[in-house]
C-alpha cells in the first residue's frame, strides 16, 4: 500500500509486503484525544525512494525517510533513518553494510576506490557516502 506522503520516483523497486508509514505518532482521528492533532496536515511526513533504489521484501520504513538514489534495502529491514545514495542496508534498525553500483551490484573498496566489473563504473569513497568517479580524458 502506498499511502498519502509516500513519493516513489522513476526507477524504483518496491518488494513484496514492504510498510509504509506516514505518521510518527498515530491514533484514530475519531479518538477524542486525536481530534485536534488530526484536524489539518501536519501530522504527515513525506516519505521519498528517489531515483534507482530497491527495497526488499517485508521491509517497514518510518514517516519522513529518504533513500537516496540507487541505495538497497535488504529484506526485513526496518529503516529508522535516511539511507544514502548506493547504500545497501540492513536489519533491524537498518544498519550501513555496504554500498552498491548503480546496477545493484555490490562493491569492494580498496583505498577508497570501487570498480564495478558488471557496468565499468569507478566509484570513491567519502566517509559516509560515495560518488560516481568521473572518467579521465
């Protein structure tokens, strides 16, 4: 189900019985006690798969992420917080355990630097995030 919030962009995988969420703090808006929480629309928080990424069967993924272009979500996950571009995360909270090319194959780093044997894209690595090596001329 993709609920009101949820922004899927071109590209994107979405697994069999992946959650999404749109509210952090949910009750019935009939509840009395929810009433005025539920009476405009900033309990709702966007959601947005951007460009290129998967998200593995039965994962669940809370109000108001990001996955970055081409990252992956390994199945069952549970995505806690913003995932970056050609991450590939898991578990439950998610958790960095890699990165992966834009072909969704994973890669090796050596000295900061990743070659995909599958597509011929070099890729540098920057602490917490990745870029596409431009080629030399």
């Amino acid at each position: 189900m993709i609920w009101e919030g949820i922004i899927l962009e071109d590209g994107v995988f979405v697994g069999p019985h992946v959650t999404f969420t749109n509210d952090l703090y949910p009750r019935s808006p009939r509840l009395l006690q929810a009433r005025k929480r539920y009476s405009n629309r900033e309990w709702l928080l966007s959601t947005q798969v951007q460009y290129g990424a998967s998200i593995g069967a039965g994962v669940v993924i809370l109000a108001g992420i990001t996955i970055g272009k081409f990252a992956m979500v390994g199945a069952g996950a549970t995505v806690t917080k913003d995932v970056p571009p050609h991450a590939l995360v898991v578990g439950n909270p998610a958790y960095l355990k890699g990165w992966v090319c834009q072909c969704g194959q994973p890669l090796g780093f050596q000295k900061n630097i990743a070659y995909c044997k599958d597509c011929d894209l070099s890729f540098v690595e920057h602490g917490d995030t990745i870029t596409v090596k431009e080629p030399q001329k």
